[in-house]
C-alpha cells in the first residue's frame, strides 16, 4: 500500500506519531502479531529538523511550504497545486491528513479524484472559534473537503459534536489524542519534600496557548510565594513575548529555556505543569506530565480536561482567567506534600488505563482497512 500523509510540521509529525510511522513501515513492530505487508511511505510537510531522521525510518519525503496561518490566497493556491502535484506522482492508495490546511486542500483534492483519505481534526484554533466571516469560509470548505473522506478522527468529543451540529460531518470518531508512548514517557518519582516548588510551562510562546496568564500568574506568585520557580519550554511564535520574558528573566520572576529536545528531562524536576492554553485538540504536555507522574493545572476546555480529573490529577481553571489560575495555583500550594504526591500517581495511572498510543495506531489501521 502506498500511503501519502500531509502536515504541517515536521515536530509533530516525528514525536508524536513517529510509533505509526514505523508500524506502518515495518508491520509488528508495535502491534505484535500483525502479518500485514509493510507500506511505502511519503510525508509533505514543510522544512525542518526532524526530516533526516524521518527520512532515516524509511519515509519519502516531499517537501512543502505552509503558512499556518496566513490568509494569503496565493500562497494557498501555490500549496494546493503542490498537493496536486503531489497526488498525481505519488499515486496514494489513502491519504492521512493531519490540520487545517492539509485537511482541506488535501482532502477536498482527494474527493475529487476518488483517492481514499483519513483527516484527522487535531483542534478547532483560533481562526474556527472567533466565529467571524473567515470562519464560516473555513467551515464551508471544511464541509466540502470532509463529503467524501472514508473516516474523520477528531480529539475530543466536543470538536465531533461542533462539526455534527454544524452539519459538517454526519459522524466520526474520537481518539484518545495522539496517544503517549508510555515507554519514552516513564513514571518519574516525585520531587523530595523541599521548600521549592517548580511549575513548568511548555509551548509555543503565543498568545492563544495562555502565555500572557501564565506570565502574570507567575509574578503575582514569586511576589507571595518566594520559594516557587517558573520555567518556561518553547519557541516564539509570536515575537512581541520577547521583550517581556527577557525583563522577567532578568528580574528573577522566571526561566526561559528555550526549545528542548528533551522536555521529559524537564518535566521530571517539576512538581506540576501548567497549561493556560485557549483551545486544544487534545493536550500531549498534558499528558506527557501526567505519564510522567506529575499534576497538572489546566484550563478548563474540550482538549485538557480529558486528561485530568479535578482534584485527583490535577486542578482546572477558567480560560483566559488570570485570577482563576492564580487560585488555581495557590490552591495546589496549599496540599500538603502527600497530596501532592498521590495526585502524580493517580495522573500516571489515568495514563496506562486511556492514553496508550498504542490505542491510536490501532484505530488508524483499521481505518485504513490493514490491520
């Protein structure tokens, strides 16, 4: 089978489904005991650092040019004649498809030329929610590129319900997010009892994953509470944060780190993490910390409160509620350690019992009718 997948990252691509890429590639590696016969593999996403190693697994690569979320129409329509291009070359026996523009372009070319494919709806983002013109002109494209696909993922069940309800869509079916490898994601013991106490935030810095609340929530806290730390994990994406995370550096009130490799090595040494974010499909920081054992404090949106139980894992809070996610906060320094502790442990079992990714490449095969 030849299998094309369109995206629009190499990052995402490679760590968080890199496991269905080699299953795909090499048939039982992950799924033991599956004889069906490997498939040829072509991944278009844009330039980046992870293609070698994509390319080293045993994937054709093709590269391509996407603004995420740019609105320019020409560039657009260059992107739709590559994945033209690209079809009409690549001859896919199914196409997976993965975000917004992929989704569309990519599928709508595929209905048209009777190629099966498989989107997968990883969150509605800002430019669907703001309910505004461009939202309806994505939304009706949406519903022209879905007519005719052979199965839609989505990542919660509120995201299914609003493209149902929309008359989008007449059914799909929901996965537990992108899954965690529950081996790369290991259960770590909790800090020792101490007087620090670290919170962790990792994301692309932009306003829509809550960045500016996090900030503020982090000077309120560091003034009352001396003995807390804030880091930060995550590249700018939107670089009017510069200034201020620089100054705030400066000041001592946070850490910035910058884009890690390694976050696993970071979440570890944390005793939470903390996710102000807008919108989500299903958060992977989320459940990449509580894999590792950790609480979290979350917003409370489809997307992150899938992966936490209140009060048991972590704690919720109103989104783009500053006050709210102080409270939040002060609320889980004020558990005692135990509490604490216990809470890491509930979030790793929460893990093993509903997030193994092993349960998306599953649904992903039959899908694609190969199991």
């Amino acid at each position: 089978m030849r299998v094309l997948i369109l995206a629009n990252s190499d990052v995402g691509l490679y760590k968080f489904r890199k496991e269905f890429l080699q299953e795909l590639l090499y048939p039982g590696t992950i799924i033991n005991g599956r004889k069906a016969p490997p498939c040829k593999v072509f991944i278009s996403v844009p330039e980046g650092n992870y293609l070698p190693v994509i390319k080293k697994m045993g994937c054709n690569v093709i590269k391509s040019s996407i603004d995420r979320r740019g609105t320019n129409p020409i560039k657009d329509l260059k992107l739709i004649n590559l994945y033209r291009v690209i079809l009409n070359k690549v001859k896919p026996d199914i196409v997976l498809t993965y975000t917004i523009k992929p989704n569309i372009y990519g599928g709508t070319l595929c209905g048209i030329n009777g190629i099966r494919y498989i989107p997968n709806i990883t969150g509605l983002g800002t430019s669907i929610e703001n309910d505004d013109f461009m939202s309806k002109i994505i939304l009706f494209l949406y519903k022209l590129a879905l007519t005719k696909s052979n199965s839609v993922f989505f990542q919660n069940e509120e995201n299914k319900s609003f493209f149902q309800e929309r008359k989008i869509i007449k059914t799909g079916v929901v996965l537990p997010g992108s899954g965690v490898n529950l081996d790369e994601n290991k259960y770590e013991e909790y800090p020792e009892n101490s007087e620090n106490l670290n919170f962790l935030f990792v994301g692309r810095i932009m306003k829509d994953k809550g960045i500016r609340e996090f900030l503020d929530c982090a000077v309120y806290i560091k003034k009352k509470y001396p003995f807390t730390s804030f880091d930060i994990l995550g590249e700018y994406d939107e670089e009017v944060y510069r200034s201020i995370i620089e100054k705030l550096c400066k000041e001592g009130v946070i850490n910035y780190y910058g884009q890690q490799e390694d976050v696993h090595s970071f979440i570890k040494t944390h005793h939470a993490t903390i996710l102000p974010t807008y919108h989500e499909g299903l958060s992977n920081v989320l459940l990449e910390s509580a894999a590792a054992g950790r609480p979290v404090i979350a917003t409370n949106i489809p997307g992150c409160q899938e992966a936490f139980d209140e009060g048991v894992t972590g704690i919720g809070f109103e989104p783009r509620n500053k006050q709210d996610l102080i409270r939040a906060v002060e609320q889980f320094i004020s558990l005692p350690y135990d509490k604490k502790r216990q809470m890491g442990i509930a979030a790793r079992t929460k893990v093993l019992e509903e997030f193994d990714r092993k349960i998306v490449i599953k649904a992903y095969l039959k899908a694609m009718n190969i199991q």
